[in-house]
C-alpha cells in the first residue's frame, strides 16, 4: 500500500484523474474524429496504452507480487511497442505526412524492441525468468540498470525527439493549432518521462505531469469542436448563400472568384486534413442538392449527380483535387439555381395564360389571376410584362377578340361583346378596331356570303 499521503496523491489521485481526463478525449476521437480524421485511431490506441500505463500503476499497489510484475511488464510493453509509435504514426498522418512504410516501419520496430527488451531485462532482475547464457556474465543489478537505460532510450527516440521534431515543423508552417495541442501534452509527457527515467528528476513526476498532457489534450479536443461549430461553420453558410443565389451573366466571374476565395478560407481551417475538408464540402453539397430539389429542381437528375460528385470527393488524393471539383460543381449550382426563377417564372405565365384562355368570358381581373397561379398581383404583372412583352389586360384583351371573331359567325355584336367577356359593347367596339382595324360590325359582314342572284 501508499506509504504516505505525498505516494497516495502521486501514484493514484493524479493517475486516476489522468486517466478519467484521457478517457473522455477517447471518446471523442471515437465519436467525432472517426467521421472525419484518418488519425483518429493512432491516437485511440495512444491514449488506451497510456490510461493502462498510468492507471496501472496505481493497481499494483493493490495486487499481489506476482500480479503487480504481471502489471509492470505488460503496461510498459504495450506502452513502448503499442502506444508510442502510435502516437508518431497519429501525428505524423495529422502532420500531412503520406501512410507509407517508411512512416510505419521505424516507430513500430523501434518500440517493439525496447518494450521487449525491458521487459526481459526487468524479469531477469525480479527472477521471473533466466537469463540467457550468454549474458549470464552480468551483474543481477546490471540488469535492472539496463532496463531503465531501456526505458529513458524509448522515452528519448519514441517520444522526445518525434514528438519535437513535429512540433518545431508545425510551428514553422504555422497553421496546425490543434496539432500544436496535441503535440504539446504528448511532448510535456515525454519530457517528464524521460527526465524520470534517467532519474534526472523523481519519476513520480511523470505521473503527476500526465495531468498536464491529458489538459491540453482535452483542451485541444475543446478548440477543434469549437471550430467544427464556430468559424467553419460560418464559412460553409457563406458559401451556401453565395452559391444559392445563383449569378447571373454580368456578375458570373465575380461570383466564381467569390466561391473560391471561401473554399480557400474553408481549405484553411481544416488545416490541411484532407478528411475534415472532404467531410466540410460534403455538407455544402448536400445543402445545396436538397435545396435545389425543394425550389423545383429534378430530383432524379439531381440525386444522380449528388452521388457521382461523392464518389469522386472519396477518391480524391488531395484537398487541391477536392478545392477544383467543388468550385466546378458550385458554379454549375449557381447557374441551375440562377435559372430556376426564370425557369418557374415562365411555367407560372403559361398557366396564368392558360387560365386566361379557358376562362376569358368570365368576369376576369388580375388579382384573381394572380392568386390561381400563386403569385402576387405586382409580381405576376412585373414577370408577365417582362417575359410576353404585353400587359395582363392588354394579354386578355386579345384573347377576347381573337374568341369574338369566331363568336361572330353566329351572335350578334352586342351578343359577341358579352359573350367573350367585355362588359361593355362600346369598349369592345374600340378595342375591336384598336387590334383588328375594323369595327366588329365591318368585320361581321366580310363573314357573311354574297347573296345569290338568280
């Protein structure tokens, strides 16, 4: 058991809060990061290996000798062979580097080596296992220096110097904050570790320090949620609304270039995460497929084309190859969704001159128009003389006459006026004249035959 209250807080209190702390950001990369991040599970297996490695600790003070050995060999392996080049290879990928051999390969060896090595140099100390013969010339307490020599050899190349390297590298290119985070905890910790192991300082401290990682760890799962939620999101809506006001002719370059400013503004905040982009673009196309859809647009076609352009985002390699087939489809958006109007428009005044057509004798009015066709009375006049070139009325008034010379044959003027929706005869009379260049009556008698002479 704890010796005293300073071991207790050391060796239990600190870890078990560590550990709770490691455990939530867990459950973030395995809820969150997994939709977005190829690094998501370099550092899950990290963080696990490192929750056993601290909290372990604590459980050997509670289990028996036999047990505690047990605990001691199998966290340090797992941390050594498991966790720490994990956590290269998870910020080597965040870093931009490409999933290669040479990535894998050295951290992997590496680790599996000294995890090895101490555990067998450990075991033959505690005398849980012969040495070989051909190092049973050592000395018993050499073994147990050997081990720790192990333990400070992995803290320095498996921890200390990736883990500085990366981050001397992300601070020079200057846009990887939430690395930077990552990088700082994982660095903190090896530092602690190392200085521990080569007993520069107590290595309780490493213990009590892994707080401080576990800290900027959830710290920086804090700053990437915030920006998931806060400036790319407010870029995605930017885009959105830029793309779905459509463009019209004059203004087409200007709008392009005004979408891939923000594409390059949205590029950015994913800091180079190829993943987070892919995830980012596909909202906005989503966004706009649905809205397009539900203005009117051909749902079929439109699906279709949805799925194609997700296909080709997967098997995009770079976010430079993802920025142009965006900027190609948003545009193409913006010139569908610009057309709609036009489009909607002009099938709203085929109906409102097909309603005028079959109900032309009725006591018609714009206003009465406008509601059968959905529109407001200024809108459907506004579209209506723009579109046909003729007003409302002056559109009605020619259909009528056009009704009145066939209406003509076989009724009477007064007759005629009536019949085809003028109110008033006199006005048909003018109207009449106006369009054709005759009065009604003139126009009856061309439609009578000459009479017959016997």
């Amino acid at each position: 058991m704890f010796s005293d209250s300073e071991a207790l807080f050391r060796f239990l209190v600190m870890p078990v809060i560590s550990t709770q702390i490691i455990f939530s950001v867990m459950i973030y990369f395995v809820l969150v990061r997994k939709q977005i991040s190829r690094e998501y599970q370099y550092y899950v297996i990290f963080l696990g290996c490192l929750a056993y490695f601290l909290f372990g600790r604590s459980l050997q003070h509670f289990s028996e000798p036999d047990i505690s050995q047990g605990l001691l060999y199998s966290r340090v392996f797992l941390l050594f062979a498991i966790g720490m080049p994990a956590l290269v290879i998870g910020a080597s990928l965040h870093a931009g580097f490409r999933k290669n051999a040479y990535l894998l390969f050295p951290p992997c060896l590496s680790g599996l080596l000294l995890g090895t090595g101490y555990v067998y140099f450990m075991a033959v100390f505690s005398g849980n296992l012969e040495a070989f013969e051909w190092l049973s010339i050592i000395p018993a307490n050499q073994y147990l220096t050997t081990a720790h020599q192990l333990q400070t050899l992995a803290g320095f190349i498996l921890l200390v110097l990736p883990c500085s390297l990366l981050l001397l590298r992300s601070l020079y290119i200057g846009h990887k904050s939430n690395l930077n985070l990552f990088l700082a905890g994982a660095l903190s910790f090896a530092l602690l570790f190392f200085l521990g192991s080569a007993n520069v300082i107590d290595y309780g401290f490493y213990y009590t320090g892994s707080v401080f990682c576990a800290l900027c760890w959830a710290y920086a799962v804090f700053q990437n949620i915030r920006s998931i939620k806060g400036k790319a999101a407010l870029l995605k809506d930017e885009l959105f609304y830029q793309i779905k006001t459509g463009s019209s002719a004059k203004n087409t370059a200007a709008k392009n270039q005004e979408i891939a400013q923000l594409l390059s503004r949205l590029e950015k905040t994913s800091e180079g995460d190829l993943e987070l982009y892919k995830m980012r673009v596909r909202d906005i196309l989503n966004r706009l497929t649905d809205s397009t859809i539900e203005a009117g647009g051909d749902s079929a076609s439109l699906l279709s084309r949805h799925k194609q352009q997700n296909h080709a985002i997967d098997e995009s390699q770079n976010i430079h190859d993802v920025s142009q087939l965006v900027a190609k489809e948003a545009a193409q958006f913006s010139n569908l969704i610009a057309d709609m109007p036009i489009k909607r428009n002009l099938a709203q005044i085929e109906q409102a001159k097909d309603y005028m057509l079959h109900h032309c004798q009725d006591n018609l009015d714009i206003d009465t128009i406008a509601k059968q066709v959905g529109l407001s009375k200024g809108h459907l006049m506004r579209i209506f003389k723009e579109h046909v070139g003729q007003t409302v009325n002056q559109y009605l008034a020619q259909i009528r006459i056009e009704k009145s010379k066939h209406l003509l044959k076989q009724l009477s003027v007064t007759e005629t006026a009536f019949a085809a929706g003028f109110n008033n005869s006199n006005y048909f009379n003018t109207v009449f004249k106006k369009q054709v260049g005759c009065t009604p009556g003139q126009y009856k008698s061309t439609l009578q035959p000459p009479s017959s002479e016997n």
